[in-house]
C-alpha cells in the first residue's frame, strides 16, 4: 500500500507568534515544528503501513525551508520518504491555492492508495484542505475519523460528532483525516533519529509540480487578512475577597459582565 501523510511546520503555540508586514504568518522568523494534529495523521499511517506488509509511507510538506524540520519529525517517527515543496512563490497561499500544491505534488508522488491529513492545522484551524484536496484528486474522502479499519481496499472509519457517532465506509483510494481520538503518536526512538537521516528526502519547487506561480500565494488567495493588532500584555487580575460574605456574589457578577455564565 503507498501511504502519503501530509504534515504540516506550524509557529510554536509557546513562543512568541508574530505576523509579516503584509498580515500573513511569519513562517520563517519564529520558531516552528510539526503540527500536533498531524502528529496523529502520522501515527495512523504508520499504523497502517504496519499491519500492510510492503506498505510505503511519504510524509508530504509544503513550506518555507525551516519547514523540512517537519519532515524530518515525520521521518524519525518511522516515515519511510519526505518531500518538501519548497518555492517562494506559494508564500501567502490561502486553503484553495495550499490543496491545489498539495494535490499536484502527490500526483508526482503516484499510485497513492491513501491520502492521511491531521483534522485541520493548530494555526489555521480551518479544517476545509482534505475535503478540497479529495475533490481535486478526484477521490472519495473520509475525515474527522476517531478509529480507522482497513481490510483489504475496504475502509471503515468511526466518526464522533456532538449528537451522534457515525460509521462511514469506502473503497480505496481515499482522502482520509483523523482527529486526536485515534491515540497518542509515538515519539521518536534515537534508532528512529539516526535511521532518518539515510531515508531518501527530496525537495520539489512549483516547477517540478508543473504548477503555475500566478496560481498560488497571496496575490491568488481568495482571502486575505487586512489587519492585524498585537494581543496587548496581560494585566493583574481582579482579587474578590470576601470578608462580608459577598464574595460569591462579587464572582458571579464578575462571570456575567465577561459573559462567561
């Protein structure tokens, strides 16, 4: 089975997030890592792969250059090749530009019997790129699984919703994403991080995708951001004594003047 894994370098949530002069994220300046959601994704290929003998699996990553740093997570996590796009151009490319890359490239990767994505991305959050990379691919897809089963090109996955749990069923190959619910991600093994810097690691540009640079990046997004202002820094907090016994009610008006309760 050929397994491709899309993961994704994200801005690290505990450092200090900015954004560039035209309102997009700084991808480059900060410090980054791969996306936990996808995390997931990556464990479940492997997962896969393992119980498909001769299965293959190739994490996938769209980027600036500090971005093959995910890849290489990938690959230490027991991901067998990586490809990095890496091309200026795609800087700014909004959901629908960001699908389109992603598609051609995993053409170039071939015969994929499965597509695995994370449930969305810890600094977009928006959720929509399987269900758009499922349409240009012209594939089924399955997403937001909490448990995946695969028998022979049959899939099954489990999907948990508010009201009510879901099973949905299709025949590979597929676009699938998972949710934190399938399980925690093995973390590397020092075998894993040494094996991984002899696993082959290629790097595309737009170019090599036969991909157009007028169809990605910002000036094609169909979105943009148009302002941005930095989150002003924390003040002390409101003390609520409550030597009269009117704590209480100090603490519940506090909670409906924020709209809390």
């Amino acid at each position: 089975m050929n397994i491709v894994v899309c993961v994704k370098y994200v801005p690290d949530a505990t450092g200090d997030r900015r954004f560039e002069q035209d309102n997009t994220v700084d991808r480059v300046g900060v410090d980054g890592l791969l996306s936990e959601l996808d995390e997931y994704a990556v464990e479940q290929a492997l997962q896969i792969a393992e119980k498909n003998e001769g299965s293959e699996v190739t994490a996938l990553c769209i980027g600036p250059e500090k971005a093959a740093d995910a890849v290489r997570k990938a690959l230490q996590m027991g991901v067998h090749k990586g490809v990095h796009v890496l091309d200026d151009a795609i800087a700014g490319s909004d959901a629908l530009a960001t699908s389109l890359v992603i598609a051609e490239a995993v053409k170039k990767i071939g015969d994929a019997d499965l597509v695995v994505c994370g449930m969305a991305s810890t600094d977009g959050a928006m959720s929509v790129v399987p269900a758009m990379l499922a349409e240009r691919l012209g594939l089924p897809q399955v997403t937001f699984a909490a448990m995946v089963e695969i028998q022979g090109d049959q899939i099954r996955i489990k999907r948990d919703g508010d009201a009510a749990t879901e099973v949905i069923g299709a025949t590979l190959p597929v676009v699938l994403s998972v949710t934190d619910q399938t399980g925690e991600a093995r973390y590397p093994s020092f075998k894993g991080i040494m094996a991984a810097k002899k696993k082959p690691f290629e790097t595309w540009s737009l170019a090599d995708l036969g991909v157009e640079a007028e169809k990605v990046g910002l000036s094609a997004s169909w979105s943009e951001v148009e302002d941005t202002t930095a989150r002003p820094p924390r003040t002390a907090g409101e003390i609520v004594t409550d030597e009269d016994g009117s704590g209480a009610k100090a603490l519940a008006d506090f909670l409906v003047s924020k709209k809390f309760i």
